[in-house]
C-alpha cells in the first residue's frame, strides 16, 4: 500500500441527514459518530455530475470539528477525483468569502462547514451545506438528491494519508489532487473595494467625529473585520471586539441580535456610545446594524439600503428588482414601488434568491432574520451591509437615527417584530401548527377587535425563473388594513422545535412611529395568542427571543 492510497471504506445510512433550511445541522457529537461526516460527503459528492478535475472550495466558520471535518473532506475530495481544492487557511472562510471564492475563480461548488448562529463547542452544533458554482446554497432538487443519497450509501472513497498543513499559504498535493491554501480575506476585501467608497468611509471613520464598535462574536468575521475596519479603514484600534475566533464562540451563542449581542447593545445604548454598531453570526452571514440609542429593524435595513443604493458606486446605477422573504415585512415592497421596480416575496432561506439572482431580476435581498445582501455574492453578507450602511453614513452625514426616520417619514413605517419560542417539544409544536391550519378554511372575514381577516394560506412559491414549487412555507394569516401574522417552525434548529411568530403592522400616521414595536403590534400579539393557543402549546408564557 502506497502512503497515499484511496480507500474504499464499506458503511451503512444514517437516518436523518436531510438538509434543512441551510445544510445539514447536527449536534458535534452527531457528526463526530463514525462515518457519520464521511456518508454526508460522499453523498453531496454522488449527486453532483462531471466533477472529476473540477475545483472545490472549503471553509468553515473555525467552530469545534470545523479542523477535523476540513481534512476529511480534503481527502475524501482527492480519493474521489477533484482536482483543486481552495481551503480557507486555518480552514477558515465566512460564508460570503466562500460564496466570493467560488464565483471568482468558476469553481464547481464548495463546501461550507458551519451551524450558522448556532453556538458551538464540543457539545454544540455542527453544520455543512453544499454551494454551487454560481456561488449559491444548493438549490431543494439539489439536497433532495444529496438527502436520497444518503438513503442508500453503502460506500465512501477516502485517501490514506497525513493531514494537510491547514496554516501554511500556498500549494500541495494530496493523491493527484493540488490543495490551494488561500487567504481567508483578500478575495473578499477587493471585491468589497470594488463596490463600496472606501475612500470616503475612511475619512468618515479617521476625521474624529464619528465613532463605531463592531462586534464579531468570537466568530469568523473577526480577521475581516480586523483586515477592513481597522487595518484598511483605519478606524482606530479597539472598534473590532470579540475579534478572535474560538471554537465556541467564547461560550457566546453568535447570533447578532438585541438578546444574544448583549455586549453590543450595553455599548450603544450606554453612556458615551459611539455613533454606529454593528455585529455578525457564527459564518459572517447575518448582520445587525446599530445607531447611537438605537436599534434598525432587519425589515426597515433592507429598504432603507434599496432606498439609498444610488449613494453607493456598485449600486449607482439603479436596482433592477429586490427581493425578499415571506416573513420579512412590507417596507422594501413600498421603496420598490417608488422606485417602480419589482419586488419579488420568496420563501424563508437564502437558496431562493438564487434563481432570481442569477436571472438579473433582482439586486438587493433581505431577510428578516437579520440577513441582507445583493447580487455580488449568492449568499447574505454581514460586513458587506455594515459597509453599506457606513457608505450610506458617510455620503449622508446624519445618524443613523436620523435616516431611519426620514425614511419612515416618506414611506411611512411597518411595525415589525418576530417572537421566537426556542426548545419547544416537536410534537407540541406540530399540534399548534395543526390546531391553526384546522381554523384557517373558516378565518377569512372573521373579526377580532378592530382587525378583520382578510385571507388565511399555507404559503407556497413559484419559482418565476425555473418554475419549481415550495409549499407548506409558513401559515399567514392577513387583515383587511394590511397587518400580518406568519407562524412558521423553523428549519435550522437542533434540539426540539422554534416556533416563530412574526407580527406587521403599517402606520403612515408620523405622529406614532415613536412607538414601541410590542406596544404598536399587542393588538396583533393578542391575537395570535387566541389562535394559536401559543402558552399553552408551548408551555412558555414569554417568547425566549424577541427581536
Ligand atoms: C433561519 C432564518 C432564515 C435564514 C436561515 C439561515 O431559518 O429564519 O431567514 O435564512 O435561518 O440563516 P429558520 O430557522 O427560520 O428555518
Ligand atoms: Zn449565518
């Protein structure tokens, strides 16, 4: 036997590798099981086509796992044909620099390892999720095959060899495979040069009037963040914190919002808070944007970032469409018909901006859950928006604050707020989710209060591009002045099930968009507690997270 021969290792399916929302999400010691990893490799691999010689790129988020599972992956890639793979040094790339990577060199695919906003650790989560080549999250028929897969796998190929030297730029080779080991940031930061003023952020960030605090929760985005803030923008030193990636986050759960970014939100609502915050998740995906006392709305992000494009030089030219997901509120809709573009409203995850990407139809996307990006990548990207929105600073020079309400100002305001029951027992979830789809035939025209339902549907897609069919992606229940109610269980969690409420109103009145979003929304709140019985299903009297 040579020192580098390709095994062919006999293994029997393991139940439950079905992708969910965003790849395939198991607990550490789930995939630390034998051949467990391995099966779900040689299963993306089985479904894709003329892969032999192609290149592959690899990163991961630098969870617990994220090393071993990289060099697995190395030769599992060699054993079965590939003929590059480009890996993040340290085995690092944030999901946007992946999506980045595979676009600008025509890579076949890659192969991101993370759980997202997910914590981690040894006891945490783990998480890998096939993109392809146009730099985007594998489309359903995609990970349906994957899934199918893994169904009937008998056999992984893998090589017999040493680790490959993760931490070390350059070139090797492993079986007659030639692994790159690139930069984890420099494609990313010149395509992020290549969009934004950073001549005219730097003066905002260096001219000692403005002041921001990014926060990388321990996540990936810290040697970004580091490399584009401080050592480009030259921000001063201190503005990244929680900069360094750990394994498990600093025991932080890397999710950027109002509860899990606590040390964020203690410095921009404190004494002496800087003018601009901003924070990212586990993969450097999600975004969270921050003002001096004041928090943006993911929804209200999204529009105020189609709003101002014009200010940005990659977007100078206009928009040709926007897109959003179902749950995320209305605002953008509003800016799109100003503009007089279209606004296309698809399913929860990113994979369905992909097709309407790709077609040009759209350039900027959101998300609700703290997800925003545009057509430069194929996945949502946390700094490209906290660069945004500092371009938008910087040619603007207001607060924050200030924009947010011109901008309700002109398009009035969508009350917004999304209720999150974490760790609900499945089959309880289940039940609420059949108690309300129960009512839903006998909802329409039925008052409650001053709100009277105007329809009530299990949301499903057509997608405008390749026509394929998503249903069953969220209960909507819609009154006559426009506000909203979507429940939906989430597809990214682990452990039981999160039930997620989101709640909209509109109000045009100027004089009310000082409310608090709960107060503006307890109406709707109410509601949804009468149909969906949500305390007594879930035996919670309070949603674990609101944001
Ligand atoms: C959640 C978010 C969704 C996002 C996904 C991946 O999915 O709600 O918008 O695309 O994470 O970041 P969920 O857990 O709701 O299925
Ligand atoms: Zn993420």
């Amino acid at each position: 036997m040579s020192i580098q021969s390709i095994q062919t290792i006999s293994t029997q399916p393991f139940s439950g590798q079905k992708p969910g929302t965003s790849g395939l999400r198991k607990s550490v010691p789930t995939f630390q099981q034998p051949h467990y990893l391995q099966n779900f490799v040689q299963s993306i691999f089985d479904s894709l086509e003329d892969y032999q010689g192609q290149t592959l790129v690899v990163g991961g988020d630098g969870r617990y796992f994220n090393r071993d599972a990289t060099q697995i992956i190395l030769k599992m890639a060699a054993a079965n044909g590939f003929g590059r793979v480009k890996v993040g040094q340290h085995g690092i790339l944030s999901t946007p620099a992946t999506s980045c990577v595979i676009r600008k060199y025509n890579a076949l695919g890659g192969i991101i390892l993370s759980a997202s906003h997910n914590p981690g650790g040894s006891n945490g989560d783990f998480g890998i999720k096939y993109n392809t080549g146009n730099g985007g999250p594998a489309p359903e028929k995609v990970t349906e095959a994957m899934f199918a897969r893994s169904k009937t796998i008998t056999e992984y190929k893998i090589l017999a060899a040493a680790d490959v030297d993760l931490d070390t730029l350059g070139e090797l080779t492993l079986g007659d495979m030639v692994v790159e080991v690139i930069d984890s940031v420099a494609d990313y930061q010149e395509l992020m040069e290549s969009l934004f003023d950073f001549d005219r952020i730097r003066t905002l960030l260096t001219d000692g009037g403005f002041r921001m605090c990014m926060d990388s929760l321990h996540a990936v985005t810290g040697p970004y963040a580091y490399a584009i803030f401080e050592q480009r923008l030259g921000a001063p030193a201190g503005t990244v914190q929680n900069g360094v990636p750990l394994e498990d986050f600093g025991g932080g759960h890397p999710d950027p919002n109002l509860v899990y970014a606590h040390d964020l939100v203690d410095v921009l609502f404190g004494e002496n808070a800087p003018d601009f915050g901003a924070a990212s998740d586990g993969d450097g995906d999600r975004n969270m944007i921050l003002g001096h006392h004041f928090f943006v709305n993911p929804s209200d992000s999204l529009a105020i970032l189609a709003a101002n494009a014009k200010l940005v030089p990659g977007y100078k030219d206009g928009l040709a469409g926007i897109a959003r997901s179902m749950p995320t509120s209305a605002a953008a809709d509003r800016v799109a018909a100003r503009l007089g573009i279209a606004c296309f409203e698809t399913p929860t995850g990113w994979k369905f901006f992909g097709n309407l990407l790709d077609a040009g139809k759209a350039t900027l996307c959101g998300e609700e859950s703290f997800g925003t990006g545009s057509n430069h990548i194929r996945e949502k990207d946390g700094l490209w928006a906290v660069l945004f929105w500092l371009n938008i600073l910087a040619v603007r020079q207001q607060s924050v604050e200030a924009i947010v309400q011109e901008h309700w100002q002109i398009y009035g305001r969508n009350f917004y707020s999304r209720h999150d029951y974490e760790g609900v027992d499945s089959d309880r979830a289940q039940a609420l989710v059949d108690h309300v789809h129960a009512q839903m035939p006998t909802l329409k025209g039925k008052t409650f209060g001053a709100y009277e339902v105007d329809y009530a549907d299990d949301f499903g897609y057509t997608d405008p591009i390749d026509g394929s069919i998503s249903k069953n992606q969220g209960i909507r229940i819609g009154f006559t002045d426009g506000s909203r109610l979507v429940l939906r269980l989430s597809g990214t969690g682990t452990q039981g099930a999160t039930l997620r409420l989101y709640l909209e109103s509109y109000e045009p009145n100027i004089a009310k968009h000082t409310l608090d979003p709960q107060v503006a929304l307890g109406g709707l709140i109410e509601i949804a507690e009468e149909l969906a019985q949500i305390k007594s299903f879930t035996g919670m009297d309070k949603p674990t997270v609101i944001t």
